[in-house]
C-alpha cells in the first residue's frame, strides 16, 4: 500500500526587512529622538504645529500600518485643509515615541509634487529642525532628494499633495523610477515605507503602482471639531460662480461687495499671465479710483514679498487689492 500525502502550497507573505542597530548606534538614536521630539513639543507650544485631536487619530492609524511589515504604501485621504502638515508632525511624533521603533533621524523625508518655494518654506517652518534639510518641493526631487535618498535603508517619505507631478512622465515618477521607489522588492529590500497624502487622489502614485495587494493601504482621515468644508463655503453663499473680470458688471459687483463690510479689507485677485495680469491690474485701478482710495498690491515672482502673510498680519488702513499671478496654488495657509 502506498500514502500519497497531498502538500498545501502556502505563498508566503512578503515583509520589510527589519535592521538590527548596535548599542552605540541605538543610543545615538535615543539621544537625537529626545532634541527631535523636544523641538516639536517647543513648535507646538508656540502654536507654529498645531497637533488637532482628528490629525492625532490619522497619525495613530497610519502608525498602525507601518507597523504591519507587509505594508509599503498608504494612501491617507480627508477633506482639503483637514489633514497635511499637522497630521504629518503628529506621525513623526507618535512614530518616534514608540519605543519598539528605530529609525535614523536623517531617514525621514517630506516631499511635494508642487514647485512651490512658498510650500517649501511654509512646511519647514511647522517642522523640527532635524527634519527641515530633509523637506523637498518638486524642483529638488531630480538632484538633491536623489543624492540623500539613494542607498538608504530603513526609511519613511511622507509625500504631500501627491496627485500633482506623479503621472507616469511627471518628476515624482521619474524620480522614483531612478532610485528604485517603484520597485516593490526594492522597498521590502530596504525597508522604505511611503505615506502619500492628498485630498484628491485621482492620478496619484497609489494609483499609479496599481499594486492593490497587502503591500498598499488606505487611511481616510475625519475632519476636526469647527471644520469648515466647500460645501459649508457654498452653502453660507461664500463660493460664487467665476466671471471675467474685464467687465463692468462683475466689477460693480465686487465694488457692492466691498461696499457692504463695515472694515477696510484684503482683496485678492487671481490674474492671468503676462498682458491679461497687466490688463486687470490696470482696470482695476481706473475703476476704483474713479470712486475712493483704494491701494493695489502685485504679489508674484518678481516682486519684494517673500511671504504674502508679512501684509495680511497687519489690518489694511484702506480696502486693498491683492493681485496674484501664478503663486498661492496649494498648500498654502493665509492668516485672516
């Protein structure tokens, strides 16, 4: 008689790899986490990160994925403004201060799809100042991103505004591509983990790896107590269609509008490029003058504001126009 024994073929889950540090490199770590975590507690208490309960929640959550070893890629979406830069801190602060991680300081990365200085200097300000090196918009991410990513092991990339510049010809693809990003062996090689966030996920790298196995996971973050949505905007009749504003009829408007507040204010003014900027600005300036005194400020590449918030942090002694050409895209926090 002859037992033929049947064997289940068990396909075995993929996992990073973990890296083991000597004594003298774990306290090294120990002792530069303590200054890292010492400076997001000074940035908190100054109000520069403001750690919010619901961005608290997102961080623990995503924790919890990166500590699944199966786990590459997580997707974390929420409503515009709900999540980005605060719940980023509070991810860097919570991994951090779990004691059953170990991760160089210098492994931490943040990094953007948006060529936008404005971004840059705005993130680096809400970050410790050993995790500001480390913040890259998207004209950094060919050479200077590469030359500090590349051969690294042991890593976290928190990626924000993610659906711009990952399209398969864009930077953050073509960047990936050459360091080996997008290879999913590469990443459980070198235990790399990827945290994109985004409101508007469409076309994002999570989309673009269409991996849709273990190795990806999704965070939907929850607005926060006082949330004001684009639907809330709409709703109290705060969003209103565009108009071209080279007619008489939408200036009026904007003149009855201004008309109704009972304090001077900023009004900023999107333009177009080149003449049309230079067309609005001048129309603009021959309406309004016809009928009061009204100041007119230009706010683009080539003029002195650095910072746009260096003038919104005073109240205006007069209704002032601020006229915007290609900057203030995305990410970008106006004080009131």
């Amino acid at each position: 008689m002859y037992l033929i024994y049947q064997y289940a073929l068990i396909k075995m889950e993929r996992v990073r790899n973990l890296y083991e540090y000597d004594d003298y490199a774990k306290r090294e770590y120990e002792l530069k986490k303590k200054i890292l975590l010492g400076e997001i507690e000074l940035l908190e208490f100054k109000n520069k990160l403001r750690l919010y309960q619901n961005q608290i929640i997102t961080a623990y959550d995503i924790l919890s994925r990166i500590k699944n070893r199966a786990i590459l890629n997580i997707m974390v979406l929420g409503r515009t403004q709900s999540v980005k830069t605060g719940c980023m801190g509070a991810l860097i602060k919570y991994y951090l201060s779990d004691m059953t991680e170990i991760m160089p300081l210098d492994n931490i990365f943040i990094i953007t799809g948006l060529s936008s200085k404005e971004w840059k200097n705005q993130t680096i300000a809400r970050m410790p100042n050993t995790i500001q090196e480390r913040v890259f918009h998207r004209n950094d991410l060919p050479d200077l991103f590469y030359k500090e990513i590349k051969r690294k092991k042991n890593v976290l990339i928190l990626i924000d505004e993610i659906h711009i510049g990952s399209k398969s010809d864009m930077t953050i693809c073509n960047t990936f591509k050459k360091i080996g990003l997008l290879d999913k062996d590469y990443l459980y090689d070198n235990d790399i983990k990827i945290v994109e966030y985004s409101a508007t996920p469409d076309g994002t790298l999570y989309d673009l790896l269409k991996w849709r196995d273990n190795s990806t996971a999704m965070v939907i973050s929850q607005p926060g107590n006082g949330y004001t949505s684009s639907f809330d905007l709409l709703k109290n009749n705060r969003v209103r269609q565009s108009k071209d504003l080279s007619s008489i009829n939408a200036l009026d408007e904007i003149r009855n509008d201004i008309d109704s507040f009972k304090n001077y204010r900023y009004h900023i003014i999107r333009t177009r490029n080149a003449k049309q900027h230079l067309k609005t600005v001048s129309m603009f300036e021959e309406y309004f003058n016809a009928i009061g005194d009204y100041d007119y400020i230009t706010h683009d590449g080539k003029s002195e504001i650095d910072d746009i918030n260096e003038i919104m942090n005073d109240k205006p002694e007069r209704h002032t126009f601020i006229f915007i050409k290609e900057l203030i895209r995305c990410s970008k926090t106006l004080n009131k």
